[in-house]
C-alpha cells in the first residue's frame, strides 16, 4: 500500500472497531562520510521507513512497528487481539485537537551533498592540523539526514514535517613527551552553510593541545567552571529532572520543588523547539499530535515551572500536555526535551568569571558520569585547566568532581557566551564549591 492508503486503513479499521487509533509513518535518509588523513574512509548511504501505529479500547494500549509493505491486516488483527491481554491504564488517551498542520523545513535533495560532506571533512582536518602538529585524527564525520513524517489518529489530527539535519563532529590527538591528549568539536543545524570546517577544526586542535602534559591535583574542595560544551551536556540532565514520567514515579529529586525557586534569580531554562536563535528547529505538533510551545520556560528567574510532558504523564499529573511526547522505534512514547537552553540576565563574560577565583577548576572536558536523579548526587569524571589567582595555570586530568545538585543550582552564575550548536544549549557555568578528588 502507499503510505496514505495505509494510514487510511488503519484509522478506518479502528473507526469500525470501536477503538480510537493513531499512525506515526516515518522516513530517514543518512549520508555520512568519514575521513582520516586527508582520505575518506567511509561513505555510508542508509535509509530507513517504517510505520508505528497505536490501538486504545477501553482504557487498554497496545503499539506495533512495521513498515508499510506488511500485511496491515495481519497486524492490525493482531494488535486488536492483544488488547485483550493488556490490562487497563486510566491515563491512557490520544491529544483532542483536531486539525491538519503542514511544515517544511525546505529541504533539498541529495544529489550531490556526499561531496559537499567530504569536502568539509578534509577541509576541517586541514584547519586542525594547520594549529600545530597532532598526533593524529580520531574523527572526522560529516552527517547529512533527512526526515519525513506524517502523523494522523482517529480525532482528526493530521500533521506532516520534514526537515534535514547537517552535522559535523571532530577529535583529534596531540602528543608532548610521551603524553596524549584529545580535543573535540561539534555542530549540528538545520542549515548546511553553518558547518564552519575552519571553525570546528581549530576549535578541536586547540583543545588537544591546551591539556597536554596535565598535572595531577591533590583531593580538595574548590570552586568549579564548566566551558559552555560541557555547559551544555550538564544541562541536557534537565531532561531527566523534570521528565513528566520521573515526577510520577517519585523518581526525581525535583518532584516536590514546582513553583520553588531552584536556581538564581537572574537564570531561566526554556524549550525552544521553533526559535529563530536555535540551529535546529523541530515540528510544530510531537509524535502524539500535541501543539509544540516556543519558548517554553521550564525554569523562569530561578523558579521551577513546569514538567516535560507527554499526554500519558500529563493526565497521570492532571496537568495539560505540553508538546514533548516523543515516539520510539517501538511505538512507546515518553516524555523528551526537543531544544533546551539556559540564558541569563546577568552579564558577565567567561573570563570575569574565572578572574573571581582565587583557586579552582575550569572543566573542558567530560568523561564517565553519575547522576542519581532520584537523590541528586552527581559525581563526574572531567578534565581540565587550573585556576590560580583568577588565571588558568595548568591543565589537569585524572579528577572526579562531585556534590549536590540542587546546593550547586543554587550557587550557578552563567556567561554571557551562550552558543547554539545542538539540542542542549548553555553557556559557561561557575557551580560554586564541589569536592575534586585527586591523589
């Protein structure tokens, strides 16, 4: 069947069924190529469809993924017998909208973009090398992905998007006597021209060679900055804390903080899934058909909200959904962050904030992590440079940071150097004290 004949049967069949139904069909398409040396080592085409459609009758769910040349039949029987053996979940329902929304993320075709992806990979390699001599190249990959979908259920929403996604990741090895150190970069956007090769290459080359020859520190207590890239994976955990799903299982340390202020004053968190600011833009409905919200602010001047939703949690907490279900492979669905970012009134750059401290770490570098989002203790392996007398002095490895997240919220002062290179957006953080242990 063509996709609008299979989504038009299954709708139709559940119509007849008594049973409401949505259809999730999707299509992706990936280039990446990857190059060493000056050469390219890989070239990979693939290309994935598939179809995900739910069945809900009487407060039973049940969710199949198959592709669109299945025998829609089969399954849908299928499907429909086993809700018979699922027991009932008074949470469960679709979104009530009904409308139709098309969007376009304009994209193009590929012909041609595989040249275009090893063009800016040995471009990037170039840059790299061009900042002194490495070791060597660890990776360099250039991706190009487009995504088709189209979603529809049996209240009459019926929504299509497209995008394409263009990213860049670089790692490359400098050595100094005997030691090894790596430096990374990233970019990811909806917009090809953004992957700067000569930008992400130098970036990468000056982190390998900024933490060679590390020292090693003695176990102490002292203040803390992460660089906006570590920044920013710090602040992805947010996703986690303020999960829809965690909040109903007791499962954060957030759960009984909303309306409480958790951060400064001067700090605010927003999902921003459609922002001009924000390199990549996502759907205006979620993979259930809930409206997406610009600017959603999860943490507005310090103060805790609201959670991330999916329609399930969002009935289970009485509250309304707020456009952040995400649907698996597997047809599940669960509550997930599309663009977050931290920004803040407070402006202050990078270097003012490391010339306030009289000794501590600036972390560059994350590596292993422990983060119990139940009790909030968080311990991570990092490396980094050393502060002394409000300068960076010499770079360190082998540490483990660690302490209480919500007395480290509460000491967070934020840069003014926020940069937009993915889904998870901060700028530099100074975390107050935490324990780094050493030798």
């Amino acid at each position: 069947m063509k996709t609008e004949e299979c989504i038009t049967y299954i709708l139709n069949e559940a119509h007849r069924k008594n049973c409401q139904a949505d259809v999730l069909v999707s299509k992706i398409e990936n280039i990446i190529v990857n190059t060493r040396n000056l050469v390219v080592e890989k070239l990979e085409e693939s290309s994935f469809s598939g179809l995900t459609f739910r069945l809900i009758k009487d407060k039973r769910s049940t969710s199949v993924q198959c592709n669109t040349s299945a025998n829609l039949k089969q399954m849908f029987s299928r499907a429909l017998e086993s809700l018979e053996h699922v027991p009932e979940d008074q949470y469960i329902s679709l979104p009530e909208h009904s409308h139709h929304v098309s969007n376009t993320g304009n994209i193009s075709d590929n012909i041609g973009i595989a040249d275009i992806l090893k063009e800016l990979a040995i471009k990037t390699e170039q840059s790299a090398y061009s900042e002194g001599k490495l070791k060597t190249t660890e990776k360099i990959e250039f991706e190009a992905k487009t995504i088709e979908k189209i979603l529809a259920n049996t209240n009459g929403f019926f929504g299509t998007f497209d995008t394409q996604i263009f990213s860049g990741a670089v790692t490359v090895v400098a050595e100094a006597e005997g030691n090894l150190n790596s430096g990374f970069s990233y970019l990811s956007s909806n917009i090809l021209t953004d992957l700067n090769p000569n930008e992400l290459g130098k970036e990468a080359a000056k982190r390998a060679f900024e933490g060679l020859k590390p020292r090693k520190i003695q176990t102490c207590k002292r203040e803390v900055i992460f660089d906006f890239r570590c920044a920013s994976n710090f602040l992805s955990n947010f996703g986690d804390f303020l999960s829809g799903a965690s909040v109903a299982r007791s499962a954060t340390f957030l759960k009984d903080q909303m309306e409480q202020s958790i951060l400064p004053r001067s700090i605010s968190i927003f999902n921003n899934p459609l922002g001009e600011q924000c390199r990549i833009k996502t759907s205006d409905f979620d993979d259930e058909g809930n409206t997406t919200i610009n600017k959603l602010p999860l943490v507005e001047n310090g103060v805790l909200k609201r959670w991330i939703l999916d329609q399930y949690n969002a009935n289970k907490l009485n509250l309304p959904p707020n456009g952040l279900g995400k649907r698996s492979l597997n047809g599940s669905i669960y509550p997930s962050i599309t663009n977050i970012y931290l920004e803040s009134t407070d402006d202050i750059s990078e270097a003012e904030l490391i010339s306030q401290v009289k000794e501590g770490l600036y972390v560059t570098n994350l590596f292993s992590c422990g983060v119990n989002p139940i009790t909030g203790d968080y311990s991570q392996g990092v490396q980094g440079v050393w502060i002394e007398n409000g300068e960076l002095s010499f770079p360190v490895s082998e540490i483990t940071i660690a302490g209480k997240l919500i007395d480290v919220f509460k000491e967070m002062v934020a840069a003014n150097n926020l940069k937009f290179f993915g889904r998870s957006n901060s700028p530099s953080l100074f975390l107050g004290k935490m324990m780094i242990s050493g030798i």
